[in-house]
C-alpha cells in the first residue's frame, strides 16, 4: 500500500460514493485506475465494507455507554454470545482488572438498564462497571498515515 492507495482511503472514509472520476482527480489518476486500486483495497481486505453513517439519537441510540465486564472465566470464546445483544456495538477482550469493555448505544437509561440485565446472562459474567457518555467530543476513522 502506497501514499495513493492511503489518500483513497482517506477520501472514502469522507465520503464513499465519490465518482471514480472524482477520486482519481483527487490523487492523479484517471477514473479507471482509481477504480482498479480501490477493487484491489477491497479483495485484499483492507476496504472491507461501504456502510453508512447513521446518527444514533435519530434511530433510538441517543443513550451511549462504554462497560467493563468483569468475569470468573476467561471470556475469548464468548463472541457469539455477546453479539447475540443487538444494543451492543462493539466488544473486546481486554487486559486489566476487566475481561471485557462494550460499547452500547440504547435509546433510554431503562434500555441501557435491560443490556446490563442480558450481559449478566452471559455464562461467566460476575460484574459490570458502566460509564454513560454525556456528550461526545469526536469520534475519528481509522488513520492511514497520510
């Protein structure tokens, strides 16, 4: 991957129905060799979804939360089991005094209250630290370096 290859990037994460003629322009390429470099970044895994942006409080998600999971087990191998909570956005083994942090949007606090009731469902779960986001300065896309 080149500084061309990481500047699409960049522009795609801006915005990704850019033309081909518009990408291109934007680093020195035509239309088809942008086209040619973004279908490589695709089959090579390093795109590996277009999606969009949606604002959270406009869907029901106006309620942001970051948890710690605490564990009497080690919790690598319950993924499945995490993603099966569809509030739950994001969920990673973590080291530390936590075995897990989740990111979870819900609509309300009673909401939130009903994910922390399913987590404790979760074979080996034994506590949960919930920290609610008040207001949310930034949130970035993954840096390419350029």
């Amino acid at each position: 991957m080149d500084d061309v290859d990481r500047k699409l990037l960049n522009l795609l994460q801006e915005d990704a129905t850019q033309a081909y003629a518009v990408l291109g322009k934007a680093v020195g390429l035509s239309a088809g060799a942008a086209h040619e470099r973004v279908r490589k970044l695709r089959e090579s895994g390093v795109i590996r979804r277009t999606t969009v942006e949606v604002d959270p409080a406009t869907v029901g998600g106006g309620v942001l939360a970051f948890i710690m999971v605490d564990s009497s087990t080690w919790m690598g191998d319950s993924a499945e089991r995490f993603a099966a909570i569809p509030e739950l956005q994001e969920a990673h083994v973590i080291a530390g005094s936590a075995s897990v942090l989740v990111k979870v949007r819900a609509g309300t606090t009673e909401q939130l209250q009903d994910v922390l009731r399913r987590l404790y469902g979760i074979e080996g779960v034994s506590g949960t630290h919930a920290t609610v986001v008040l207001e949310t300065f930034f949130e970035r896309s993954v840096s390419t370096g350029v």
